[in-house]
C-alpha cells in the first residue's frame, strides 16, 4: 500500500487521536483504509499517542485514555503535545493584539507559544500569571541579551501559589487581577465543550481565570482542537462570554458547526490535511 504523502505525522496523529475519542476506539487495519498508509506506519503513530498519554494501545487498535476531572498535566507533559498547531494558533491569535494596548495572558503551553509572537508588538502592557510567559517578555526587555526588542511591553506579573503548569493562582493573583482592566484577554483553557464551557481541573486556577474573564473588555480563547469536548473539575465562564476562539484545522467540521452555532467568533488557523488554509 502506497503512503499518504499528502498528510505530516503530527496531522496523522491528529485525525487518529479525533477518531480514537469520536468513537471510544479504533482497529489498526480501519485506520489503514481511512489514512491510506501502511500496517507499521499506523503502529507507530499508535506507539507515539501512547507515549505522550492520550490512548492507551489495546489488541488490534487503541482506546482513549480516560483521565479524571481532577487530573492537571504539568508544563512540560503539555508541551510536547500538538506543537504544530500551537504555533499555527500562536501566530493567528499574535495579530489581534493591538500595539500600545493593555493586554492579559493566562498560563498554559498554547499562551506561551502566543508570547513568543507577542513579543514583536510594540508597546505593550502585559499582566500574565504564566511564569513561563513572563519570562518570554523578560528576555526581550534585556538590553544586550539575544532576544532584546525595541519597544518591549511593560510586564506584570502577579503573584500567587504556583500550579503543576507554572501558573500563579490563588487569593493573592485574584486581588491583582480583579483592580485591573484589559482591552483583550487571551486565555488558555484545559477544556472547551458545549455543556460545561470553559473548565480546569485546579480549583484556584478556575476563580482566577474567573476573574481575568471578568476584567477583560473582549476573551479571545486560544486552544488546540483536542481540547474541544474536554471538561475539568470546574467551569470558569461560559461559551457566551467567549468573543473569539483561536483553534487549529484538526477540529472536525462537525464541532466547526456546534461551535459557529454558539460562539461569534471561531478562527481556523493553519492547513488542512490536504495542504489548504483552513477555513474560520
């Protein structure tokens, strides 16, 4: 059987994983049909979504890996997991950012990415509770350093107790956050669905997002397609306080619709599997 050239194995994985979830498992020779690849190159995708922990490899196929409400990744877990779409919603969500504005960035891999293109607008103010992001804008405000900008945006960054995804939460970030007022919020989120709306599995973490959604004229919400149809412990806000969300072209065309049905905004960023800008 001749290989599908047409698809990266990041996006393979991707379309495994979505069918993996869509239908509670899936047999190596259906996936052979559907990808047009080969028996091995199947089983090595299925080798690689184990590893990284979001299917679990049974006889003949895989299931998904059903992780409790409760369970928080840490940053680095997180980090290896769908860079190409991080940086294809990193690079659509840097452009709403308007230079000289006031701006809020939550924690999260996907944030952190968005930092990285953060980091050329000019004039910025910036309040996070991301360690990690803070210390994105940090490097470019070094003089001498590397990755020094002209123009670097003015960081805050507030205080609290520190989550396993390196984020500060907790009574201390809620009472620096809710004396604030942003133009834009751009918010990472463990969960996305329907019925529970936005949702994490850290309590704190959830009244301290609350709050950013609180103090932010517009929420733009930046996350990968896998974390559509993923609730958490606790809800934070709902789909109708969300103004854009920023996700990347492995959301399937059926959750395109649910979403487009609720939300104002929903932006595409990146290529289809058969190598055409997604459509949002």
């Amino acid at each position: 059987m001749s290989e599908n050239q047409n698809l990266l194995a990041e996006q393979r994985r991707a379309l495994i994983l979505d069918e993996v979830r869509r239908r509670g498992g899936v047999r190596v020779n259906e996936l052979t049909r559907k990808l047009s690849v080969s028996d091995m190159t199947v089983r090595r995708d299925l080798d690689a979504l184990a590893r990284q922990g979001v299917i679990e490899k049974v006889h003949g196929g895989a299931v998904p890996v059903v992780e409790a409400s409760t369970h928080e990744p840490g940053f680095e877990a997180k980090s290896t997991l769908e860079l190409t779409a991080k940086e294809d919603i990193a690079r659509a969500a840097a452009a709403m950012a308007v230079p000289g504005s006031a701006i809020a960035i939550s924690g999260g891999t996907t944030t952190y990415a968005l930092a990285q293109h953060l980091v050329d607008v000019p004039d910025l103010t910036v309040v996070t509770n991301s360690v990690r992001v803070a210390d994105v804008f940090h490097a470019a405000q070094r003089p001498g350093s590397p990755g020094a900008r002209s123009g670097a945006a003015t960081v805050v960054l507030t205080g609290g107790v520190r989550t396993p995804s390196d984020s500060l939460v907790g009574p201390v970030a809620d009472q620096a956050i809710a004396s604030l007022h942003f133009d834009v919020l751009f918010l990472g989120v463990h969960g996305i669905s329907l019925e529970a709306g936005l949702s994490t599995p850290n309590l704190a973490e959830a009244e301290t997002n609350r709050r950013f959604v609180q103090s932010a004229r517009r929420v733009v919400v930046v996350a990968d397609h896998t974390k559509w149809g993923t609730v958490g412990l606790s809800s934070f806000a709902t789909l109708e306080q969300v103004n854009t969300f920023v996700t990347d072209a492995g959301l399937s065309p059926a959750a395109r619709e649910e979403i487009e049905e609720h939300l104002p905004g929903l932006l595409v960023a990146g290529r289809n599997a058969d190598g055409e800008p997604a459509q949002g």
